[in-house]
C-alpha cells in the first residue's frame, strides 16, 4: 500500500499527506478533526481521499493520538 511505483504521483501519496498533517501540527500541538481535514484538501488535491488513510498511519507509527471529547488531534 505505501510501496511507491512509477504511476504514484510524488504529491499525491499517504507518506506525503502525513507529512503535510505534521507540519501542521508541529506548530500548535493540538488541531480539530475538521481544521486539518479542511487543510488538507486545501494543500493537497485528492486530499479529502488520502486524508484518512494518512491520519491512521500516523496513529499507527505512534505520532498521533485522537481526543474524543474535544475532537482533536494531538501531536506527541
């Protein structure tokens, strides 16, 4: 699924939209679901696909966790 081949497009990718997401969020620590889903798309086209898929990569990895009650995403 991460594997790149000659059809990925460089900007296109879920490696790329993690990245765009901790860029962000290494400035302020703390951003809603919403303000980086907005950002996203806004930075990346096809965001609104890969947005997910990175999101869950990161929680993966461990850099991300997701705050319920505010409906957050914290940096750690």
């Amino acid at each position: 699924m991460l594997r790149p081949n000659k059809h990925s497009h460089p900007d296109r990718t879920v490696i790329n939209v993690a990245m765009v997401i901790l860029v962000k969020l290494k400035n302020i620590r703390i951003h809603s679901y919403s303000d980086l889903l907005s950002y996203v798309k806004k930075n990346v086209i096809g965001g609104d696909v890969l947005f997910l898929p990175a999101l869950s990569f990161l929680f993966l990895v461990g850099l991300v966790e997701y705050r319920p009650k505010t409906d957050s995403i914290e940096y750690i």
